[in-house]
C-alpha cells in the first residue's frame, strides 16, 4: 500500500513539474538545461551575449554566401575567436547553422515559443543558411557545371524562377542557357526567352564589378545606406517607447525617494518603490532584447569594404556576396545589391545606376548573328 502511495505522488509530482516548466516558458522563462552559445542566464531569461552574437552572425553570413564550414573555421581562428579557448570544431558550427533558436524560436513537445530565445540571426538568412545547410548534407553541391546566377534570377514575367538548361549542338557541342521556369515546365503561359548562358553571366558580371570599382558610385552607396541606418534607428517605435517608460519610472523613484528624504515615510510609499524597481528591472531587461533585434551600426568603412572586399572573390561567391535578386526581362535586367546593414531599405531599394548593353555573338551552323540589346538597372 505504502509503494501504491509512493507511486501516485511521484506521478502526480511530475505532472506538477511538467505543468510548471509549461507554464514558465508561455511566460518567456528559462527551464534549465544547457544554453546555446551566443545566450546567458540571468533571472531566468535568455540574454543575449553581444561579441558571440556577432560571432554567430559572421558564421551566418559567410556560410550563406558559399564559404565552406572550414574556411570559416580558418578565418576565425586568425581572428583570435575560440570556443571555449580552442578552435571551432566542424560539428560545432553545423549546430549554430542548424539552431533555430537562434532565429527566435524554440520548440518543445509540438509547441512553438517566440519569448524564450531573443532573435540573433534575421529569419530571411537563417531559412536561406537552413535550405544550404539541407541541400550540402545530401551531396548536392557538386555540379558538373557552375551556374553562376542560379537562385539570384527570377523571370520579370512571371515571377518564377530562372533555371540553367542544356541542349546538343548539331555538331555534338553542350551549349547552357538561363530559361524560364514557367515557359519550361508550362505552368505559365511565360513567353520568356532563353539567353546563352555564358553572355548572361558576362553582363552580370561586368556590371557589377564596374559599379563596384567606381569610386562616385561606391560613395553613393555609403551615404545611402549610412542614412538608411540613422532612419531604422529613429523607427524603433518599440525601443524608444521603453526606454520612455524607463525614463518616466526613474521620474516617479526620484519623486518618492524625495518625499521619503523630507519626512513622508509612508508603507505605501515603500510598497510603491519596490513595484517601480521591479518594472524597472523588467524595462532594462526588455531594452537589452529589443536593442539585440537592432542591426549593429556599422561605420562609412565598414559599409565600403563590404563592397570592396567582393573584387577579389572567385565569380560564383562574388555573385553569392553582392548580388541579392536578378529579375530577367527579353530587354531589360533588374540587379538589387546585397546591402550589409540588417534591412534593405525597400524590396528594391534605390537605383545606383542605369546602362544599355549590346551584344552581338555568331551560334554555330546559323547564318545569323544573334544580336542582345539590355537596359540594365542596378538597385541597392
């Protein structure tokens, strides 16, 4: 009888924890176990530690743009960054790549929380780090041939995507070209012209690497997105409503702690200060999330070697690096840049340059010249 009793509160304990550690984490609280790097415990809330945040999103964004996990180890590691005073292992990479914690979310038992784990890493690059992560753990990397565009270039038609295709020459030669994926499955009615695979990626490239290399241009993109960031900063409409409210709770402290000093010792008055003290524990907790959720501000310098770092990249990560869309056109080509600050300013952004291209190249066996006339936009 005495095992029987023992039994039912034992299980009746566990439902009691269970329900408990539910209950805390609905309120946004920590329920022990190890914390992700990047994250510390304090009143049982995750906050975030800034220099493994930046940490974290550095492996983010060279891992998005096709570095390999070891030549990200190797830059880290010349930059004196160690994880637990050694360097970073493969395996603990892949875990910061695969932890969606770090994108705000945190599942347990089929329930989704978004108020335990402050957000690290934007949800656009941890879903886009989360399908490269996939795809490479299947072997798909390798390719037979290198399609430079493939996953910037969307068709302006119809909006689907541009995809590399291949076909024989009558002489038994491979030729590649960029097609509409629409026109070529035929789930639209997409009209979009195939274009020759190696004429499209000169044009994108030349481009690019011109806009790039001219200095009034590269100034032009500093001081836009430098004012862009002053702009985001201004809009936090969260952030500066706590700290208002910080500023105010300070105020009524400062009142009552005044009225206490002249004599209007009061319970009320104690009962009071301790509520405003919490509030304000609650408030500086708060801030310290919302300002994680703010991109870091970046200087002129940082903004220009962004840009300026990408000349001396391979084509394919160069294309990885800068270039964020393509939308392709039979006589026009839309370019937007990747810009390093945490929000484009718009889908598009604003336009840094406009340019006609023509160019005339002979196919084999047509008596023809196939002739290409592009009036390029470039945004950022």
């Amino acid at each position: 009888m005495l095992e029987g009793y023992a039994e039912y509160y034992s299980v009746e304990l566990s439902q009691k924890i269970r329900r408990g550690n539910n209950e805390s984490r609905r309120k946004g609280n920590l329920t022990g176990g190890k914390l992700p790097y990047g994250y510390k415990n304090v009143d049982k809330k995750a906050v975030i530690i800034p220099e493994h945040a930046e940490v974290i999103r550095y492996i983010y964004d060279r891992y998005s743009i096709g570095v390999f996990v070891k030549d990200i180890i190797a830059e880290l590691t010349s930059k004196g960054i160690m994880y637990n005073g050694k360097p970073f292992a493969q395996n603990t990479i892949y875990n910061i790549l695969k932890n969606e914690r770090y994108s705000g979310i945190y599942r347990f038992n089929g329930e989704v929380f978004d108020n335990i784990y402050p957000q690290i890493v934007d949800t656009e690059t941890f879903n886009k780090v989360r399908e490269k992560v996939n795809a490479n753990k299947f072997g798909k990397r390798s390719e037979e041939i290198t399609y430079l565009l493939k996953d910037k270039i969307v068709c302006g038609y119809c909006g689907k995507s541009i995809i590399g295709e291949n076909g024989t020459a009558r002489n038994g030669e491979r030729k590649y070209y960029y097609k509409c994926c629409g026109r070529k499955k035929k789930t639209t009615d997409c009209n979009k012209q195939a274009v020759r695979k190696e004429v499209l990626e000169k044009i994108v490239l030349d481009c690019v690497i011109e806009q790039i290399q001219k200095t009034n241009n590269l100034d032009y993109i500093v001081n836009c997105l430098m004012q862009e960031q002053q702009r985001q900063s201004q809009a936090n409409v969260v952030l500066n409503l706590l700290l208002k409210e910080q500023h105010t709770t300070e105020n009524s402290i400062n009142n009552i702690m005044t009225a206490i000093e002249n004599g209007g010792t009061t319970n009320t008055a104690m009962k009071r200060i301790r509520e405003l003290e919490t509030r304000q524990a609650e408030l500086e907790r708060q801030i310290l999330i919302e300002k994680s959720k703010t991109a870091v501000q970046l200087t002129e310098t940082q903004i220009r070697e962004f840009y300026l770092q990408a000349l001396a990249l391979e084509p394919k990560l160069l294309i990885n690096y800068v270039v964020k869309q393509i939308v392709l056109f039979d006589d026009r080509i839309e370019i937007q840049f990747n810009s390093p600050i945490m929000e484009s300013p718009d889908n598009r952004g604003f336009l840094l340059c406009e340019k006609s291209v023509k160019l005339a190249y002979k196919v084999p066996h047509r008596a023809e010249i196939t002739k290409l006339e592009f009036e390029i936009e470039l945004y950022v």
